[in-house]
C-alpha cells in the first residue's frame, strides 16, 4: 500500500469523523471550546491533507511559519 493511499484513507476517516462530531452539535450533545495551538501545527495538518495533490501534479509543497506563533481554535467537548 503507497503512502498515498494511505493519507488519502486517513483523511477519509477524519473526515467521517467530523461529519459524526457536527451531528453530535446539533444535536446538543457535544460542546465546542477553544484551545491554543501553534501555527505550525495547523500548517502541518493542512500541508498534510494537500500534499497527495501536489505529489499528484509533482509539485513542491513546503512550510515556513515563526516558531512560536500560537492561535486559537475549536476542540469539541463530549
């Protein structure tokens, strides 16, 4: 099996998961909250996700963030 076949289920599976996690919101039955996250680690799930389609078109995909640069972002709370 590639690595790319393997991402590509990976994001299959996160993806279902947060289509679960949204019925669970509406629902009432889960929370959102905030977290602080660094920026890099945002920029490596999204380089993560988007890197098949630029191996696809063999194009580089490459990441330059400050360290230390943090945000805030949703968690879901059960």
């Amino acid at each position: 099996m590639s690595v790319t076949s393997i991402r590509a289920g990976n994001t299959f599976s996160k993806l279902i998961s947060d289509i679960l996690d949204l019925s669970k919101i509406e629902a009432g039955r889960m929370e959102l909250a905030l977290e602080d996250v660094t920026v890099a680690s945002a920029f490596a799930e999204v380089t993560s996700a988007l890197y098949p389609l630029a191996e696809k078109k063999s194009q580089a995909l490459l990441q330059q963030v400050e360290p230390n640069l943090h945000l805030r972002r949703r968690r879901y709370a059960i």
